[in-house]
C-alpha cells in the first residue's frame, strides 16, 4: 500500500469491519422477535420455523474455519467484499420468502456470508495496525457485537410491530451496499505468503462436530429428542472434534493450527473467554424472561432495559484503552472479570416493585464491564502471534467464540431449568426464583472463570496497550 492508500485505511477500515459486524449481530438476534409474525405469513406453526434460527448458526459455525483458507487464497478484499454481498442478497432472499424451507435456504446462505464477514474483517484490521495501535482499531470495532444483540430484540419488535417481517432482512439491503463501497475503496487486499492446500479431512470432521454441537446446544432444553439420543449424539460429536485433534497432530496444512495454542496470550485469551462467555452469554436470554415473564413487563419496555448496557459498552471504549494502558491486561482481566459476576449476581435482587432506576443501573455496570471485558479478550489474543499466523489464529479465535455463545445460551438455558424444577413457567413465583437462583450461578462461574487470566504475566499485552495510550 502507498502511504495514502494506507492513511485511508487506518481511517476508514475500522467503520467499514464494524458496519458488516453490526450488521451481523444485529440480524443473528433481531429475527427471534419475528418468528410468530413469520409463521403466520408462511402459515406454520411458530415451532416449525425454529430452523431459521438453528440454519443460520449452523451455516456459521461450519464455515468460520475455512474462512482464514480463503482469505489466504483469494486475498482479503475480494472474500470481505463477496460475504457482505453474499450476505445482503441472502437478506433480499429472505425477504422474498414465499414458504418456510426457501427461508431456511436463505438463512443457510446468510450464514455463509456472515461466517466470512467478522474472521476476514478481523485478520485485515490486524495485519494493517501495528500492535501499538491494534488495541484502539479493535476497541472500536468490538462495539456493534455488544450492542447488536442488545438492540436486536427492540428493532425487531419495533418493525414488525409497524410494519411485516419483511422489513427486518431488508434493512440489511442499504448497509451491506455502503459496506461494499467501502470495502472495495478502503479495504487493503492481503494474501497469505504461501499457498496451502484445504484440509478437507480437517475439514469435514471438524467442520461436522461443531455443526452438531452447535445444533445440539441450540435446541437443547426443548425436549424435542430424548436424554438418551442426546447424549449419543453429545458424543458423536465430541469424537468427531477429538478425531481432528488426533488428525492435526499430523497434518502439515490443518485447517485449524491448534500449535498456535501454545502462545501463552492467545491461549489464555482464547481458553480464558470461553469460560468467561459461559455466564455473559447466558444473559441475553435470561434478561427478557426475568423482564417479561418475571416482571410482567410487555416486550417493547423489556427491549428498552436492554439499551442502557448499549450505551454503557459504546461509552467504555472512550476509556478502556487508558485503563489497560494503566493497570495492564492481567490486572483488568482479573478484577473486570470478578467485577462482571458480582454485577451478573444483582440481578437475583431484581424483583416486581424493583425501582426502574435501579434496574437501569445495574444494565450500565453489565454493559461497562463487558465491553471492557470484550476489548481485552480480543485483543490481547494477538499480542505475540506472528504476522504470518493472523489469519489461523483469527479463524481459531472466531470459531471458539461462536462455539461459546451457543454454550452460554444453553448453560442459561440448563441452569435456569434445573432451579424450575419441572414447574411450569407460567408460575410468575416459581420462575421469578429460578432466574434468581441461575443468575447467582452464572455469576460465581463467572468469577471463578478469573482464575484463568491468573496465569498472565504482568507484561503481557503491554506491546498493545503502552502504545495506544
């Protein structure tokens, strides 16, 4: 790149990977508040159309690990560029969903393109900031994955509220063509420094284990298949993973170079936050069922407490750099992580007659501290991977994410279930405890997941953090 081009770059790359991820986010959760307008268009039942949702995140979860391969191969612009287009003719063709399995369709080829998105934007950001300004690029980036979530489930309600679930996919339309532009203006094109062949063993093993276990985490608590089947396909599954350890061991192009593990910063970041995201993850799930069935609030107001951890995690990237920069990434990983879980335990006081204010209050400390958790898990994971590794390790990294949130959902979904005890959830009481019980024991999993970033150094990180301040 010329001097120019990558003074643009720096300038514009950060908005252009952050629009695609909002975009991502904000479709991965926005389409659970339209499943029962789309059932009654598609006229199925609102059950039937729970593939939608299980299409997308197993479409996700298969293709993230050859999206580092392709990004190597045919260069990082032209796989960034083609998702997002993937992704927004995908959205139109959801749009234009005649019946339930062209939707689905739709939602497998959506999931393509998001998988290609966020690990591809994420290997360019890395390889066109130096570590001294890694920190402040992805600081800024990692904001639309905490609040796409949150404004999901509001947006979604508003739209098809005032006007049909039509509209929710083609919002995406406008954002994903200004992505493109930018893309194709701004983007630096990389390739990887040697060409390697695709693991299709790797591929096909790794690639059908985590597509299981996605799919198994996603419905798991709905009893839809019985204790027994689920835990043979629980270790189907397991064995399936377990055969592509056993076959990278030897493989001299893996798809996923699990070595890179053996950094002490990418494995603690990578290891560290799955646990961590364990009992964050759980809580997008938990909150609406404590707001809406717990506090008897209707759907829109309980998609407006979410917004107050919006803005608490859009305004903690203002100050998480000088923070890390201060304190270190040990120390704020350690305290941060044990200061989320005591506020994930407030909520057990949360209950009718609760003040709003006090509500509010609690969702900005949740928002704050995760998004300072977020900045440092992700970005600490490149502190010491080489320039030639970023692609494999972004691909790791980004498949242990998503594989942890479907875990986060359904750890939310077991604990809270295990505390009903078999007694209906219509039972405002019985569910209101239940939650109650499961924030206490998301919270102390939280804290305990603190120990894993005992085992940082008190230097680490500081290549990042010291020159971002």
């Amino acid at each position: 790149m010329t001097e120019t081009t990558s003074s643009a770059a720096k300038r514009y790359l950060p908005w252009v990977v952050a629009t695609a991820l909002f975009m991502e986010q904000l479709d991965s959760t926005i389409v659970n508040t339209a499943v029962p307008s789309m059932a009654a268009s598609l006229q199925v039942t609102p059950l039937s159309l729970k593939a939608v949702v299980t299409s997308y995140i197993l479409s996700l979860a298969v293709s993230i690990p050859v999206s580092g391969w392709m990004a190597d191969r045919f260069g990082t612009r032209r796989v960034f560029t083609t998702a997002v287009a993937i992704f927004t003719i995908a959205s139109i063709l959801c749009g234009l969903a005649v019946n339930s399995p062209m939707l689905v369709a739709a939602r497998l080829l959506q999931g393509f393109g998001a998988a290609m998105m966020m690990p591809v934007g994420r290997i360019t950001i890395i390889r066109t900031f130096p570590k001294s300004e890694l920190l402040r690029a992805m600081n800024f980036v990692i904001v639309p994955a905490l609040i796409g979530p949150l404004l999901g489930p509001t947006v979604g309600g508003l739209i098809v509220h005032w006007l049909s679930w039509r509209e929710i996919f083609f919002v995406n339309v406008p954002v994903g063509v200004a992505a493109i532009a930018l893309a194709l203006r701004y983007m630096p094109d990389y390739h990887g420094e040697q060409e390697r062949p695709l693991d299709l063993i790797g591929l096909v093993l790794f690639g059908a284990g985590i597509a299981l276990l996605s799919w198994l985490l996603e419905i798991f608590g709905e009893h839809r298949i019985d204790a027994t089947s689920t835990g043979v396909l629980f270790l189907l599954a397991a064995s399936l993973l377990g055969a592509y350890v056993w076959h990278a061991k030897d493989e001299p192009h893996p798809l996923l170079r699990l070595a890179l593990l053996r950094i002490r910063t990418f494995r603690v970041s990578v290891a560290g936050g799955f646990v961590t995201r364990l009992g964050v993850g759980g809580m997008p799930f938990l909150l609406p069922l404590l707001y809406q069935l717990g506090l008897g609030l209707p759907a829109w107001q309980s998609g407006l407490l979410m917004m107050p951890a919006a803005a608490a995690a859009m305004g903690m990237k203002f100050i998480s750099v000088r923070l890390l920069s201060t304190f270190g990434y040990r120390q704020v990983l350690v305290v941060n992580t044990v200061l989320i879980g005591l506020t994930i335990s407030l909520y057990s006081l949360v209950q009718a007659g609760t003040p709003i204010y006090a509500i509010v209050a609690i969702g900005l400390c949740l928002g704050f501290f995760n998004s300072l958790q977020f900045s440092s898990m992700n970005s600490i994971a490149y502190a010491d991977v080489e320039g030639r590794d970023t692609s494999m390790a972004s691909t790791i990294a980004s498949s242990m994410q998503q594989l942890s949130m479907s875990f986060g959902l359904a750890c939310g979904s077991l604990v809270t279930g295990w505390f009903l005890g078999g007694l209906p959830q219509t039972n405002r009481a019985a569910l209101t405890s239940a939650l109650h019980h499961a924030f206490l024991a998301l919270a102390v999993l939280t804290i305990l997941s603190s120990l894993t970033f005992w085992t940082l150094r008190k230097g680490d990180g500081d290549n990042m953090s010291k020159g971002a301040a």
